[in-house]
C-alpha cells in the first residue's frame, strides 16, 4: 500500500458531501485532495460516502450510506484508517452554528417538532420544515406557533390512524425486528422522508444526537451515575443513526443531524456533566443558546419525544389493542411475519 496519490479519475465518485476545516469542498477539489494523498479522508468531515480507484471512505457516523463500515477508510477492501475529523474543544454555539450553516443549502429543509433542538436547527437554517402529526396533536400546534413567531415556512402534515398503520408495516419491513421505540420513530419518520420526496429535498436536518450529547432524556433526572448513562447512549448513536438512514434512503432523501458535526461533538463532550442538568431542566446549555436565537418560553419549554408528541404512539398502541395484542412488541412481532 503506498501513500502516493490515488488517480481521482479511475472510478472516482462522491455520495454526500465533504468539508475541511468548516470549508465545503466541491467535487473537483475532494479530487485533488485524494489525488494528493490517499489517506486526505481521515481528515474530512460531512456525511459521504467516497470511492477512488482501490480506496473508499465514509463518514465517521456512516450518515451516508456505502459498502464500508462507518468511520473508516479501507483500500482493496481492507481498513487502513478511521475517518475522524478532530476537533479540540471549542465554543459551543459556534459549533452549532458551522454545523447548521454546513448543512442548510438550497435543496435541505428541517424535520420541526416544536422542541429546542429542531427548533434551534430550524431557526438556524431559515429553511423550510415539516410537522408530522396526528390532527390537533401537540408537535403540530407547538411547530406551528414556533414556525409563526420565528418566520419559518412550516407545513403541517396530518397523519391518521390508517396511514400510520401502512407507515409502521413500511417501518418493519426496512427494519427487520425493531422494538417499539424505534418502530414508531421510524414510522413518524417515514412521513417526514415521504414529505421531502414529494418537496423535492435529498437532506432534512433534524435535531438527532441532542438528548445524548446534552442530557434531554427525562430518565437521566433519575440516574445515580449521570456520565455512564450518557455515555451508554452515545455509543447507540450509529445504531440510531443507520434506523434513520433505512428510512431516509428508501425515499431518495437523507436526514442530516448538526448536533452529530464532529466539532459539536468535541463541544458538548467538553462540558462539565454536571452543567447539563438544573434542578428539573435538562439541557440546560442548549437551551441558553436557543434563547439567543429563538423566544426564551419555546426554549425553555419541554416536550415529548416525536413519536410521542406527534400522537404517533398512542395511534400504534391503539392499533396493537386493535388487532388483539396488548403489547405493542407482540403486535410488531406480527407484522414481521406478515413481512416475511
């Protein structure tokens, strides 16, 4: 194996996209950088998947989709290194801001549920958003009244009982045996990828990675070893990542998380565990810098999981109770052997 250039035009293509140092690079300079030197990759960030000649990459969370594990770098099938943009511990906000500003092209919207993480993405974007949800649910009433006060164009999309039944089928067919959390996520995000098909949008930021990062789950309020449950959850984040990519992918779309840029990963993992939570207010540092950029009562405000607040769950428990299961895990069960 030599260090040398790879020849960018024997079989070189981009899926995604590539950036340095907060520049994003253009196609015909990923070239020259892989040209120059084959290993250049390790040093990308973004969210591609990248062949030339015998060598492929692929980003460090595997955002994109490609024959090579997440993270690495491989020549002739073998990993010769792990793609993982360093970054030291910087500020925060400035993170996120590089993050979204990275992400928010022309042809990208914003998955919006009302909650400060997409709501800070979106009012970051300034790009069009989607609400899923059940009519009059609370995702959508809250999206909405944020989409108003932020001037954010916001399409509410009304879900019902039957269209979230053939959504979650759709869910256990790409995700073989999910349980019932990331069943329903990925039943509610089926709409969203739906939506951006028909929209025309191939990337839908989302606020994915939060709750790991900066302590959003209610449960963490009870937990005796607050950085070894978080911890725990942020080594799920690629299982999570890939039930999001399944879904996104089946409708030629991607989902697109800031919060999991590397440089806010850096940020976040910096901050003293004990800064995330606040009496009964989680994520607290996230929340400080939402309020610089939307109205302090929307980041504040707690909300519920998407699947949850959308009225997305109730309808699956609903429909379980409906087809004789009184557990959602039986139901699915179900029909994954319908699928079969």
């Amino acid at each position: 194996m030599s260090r040398r250039g790879a020849d960018g035009r024997n079989g070189f293509s981009l899926d995604g996209w590539v950036e340095r140092d907060g520049h994003r690079l253009s196609e015909d300079e990923v070239r020259a950088a892989v040209g120059a030197d084959p290993f250049a990759p390790t040093c990308f960030g973004g969210e591609f998947f990248l062949r030339y000649g015998e060598w492929a990459a692929r980003d460090h969370f595997g955002i994109r989709d490609g024959p090579a594990p997440a993270g690495t770098l491989t020549c002739g099938g073998e990993v010769v290194g792990t793609v993982d943009q360093v970054h030291p511990p910087g500020n925060l906000e400035a993170a996120i801001l590089t993050a979204v500003e990275l992400r928010a092209t022309d042809r990208t919207a914003v998955a919006l549920s009302g909650g400060v993480d997409s709501a800070l993405v979106a009012a970051l974007a300034e790009r069009p958003a989607v609400v899923v949800g059940l009519e009059d649910s609370h995702d959508h009433r809250l999206a909405l009244e944020l989409a108003s006060a932020c001037g954010i164009e916001c399409e509410a999309v009304t879900v019902t009982m039957p269209e979230v039944e053939e959504a979650l089928r759709e869910a256990v067919g790409l995700l073989g045996a999910p349980n019932p959390v990331d069943a329903s996520i990925a039943a509610t995000e089926v709409f969203v990828a739906r939506w951006a098909r028909d929209q025309g949008y191939p990337r839908v930021l989302t606020g994915q990675g939060a709750d790991e990062l900066f302590g959003g789950y209610a449960r963490y309020l009870e937990s005796p070893d607050l950085a070894a449950a978080l911890e725990h959850d942020r080594l799920d984040l690629p299982r999570q990542v890939a039930r999001d990519r399944a879904v996104a992918s089946s409708y030629g779309t991607a989902f697109s998380p800031p919060y999991l840029d590397l440089r806010v990963v850096a940020a976040a993992r910096a901050l003293p565990v004990s800064s995330l939570i606040k009496g009964e207010v989680r994520k607290l540092p996230l929340r400080t810098i939402a309020a610089e950029h939307i109205p302090r009562e929307f980041a504040m405000a707690e909300k519920k999981a998407m699947q949850y607040g959308s009225g997305i769950w109730k309808t699956i428990q609903k429909l379980a109770r409906r087809n004789g299961h009184r557990r959602v895990g039986d139901y699915l069960k179900m029909l994954g052997g319908e699928e079969r």
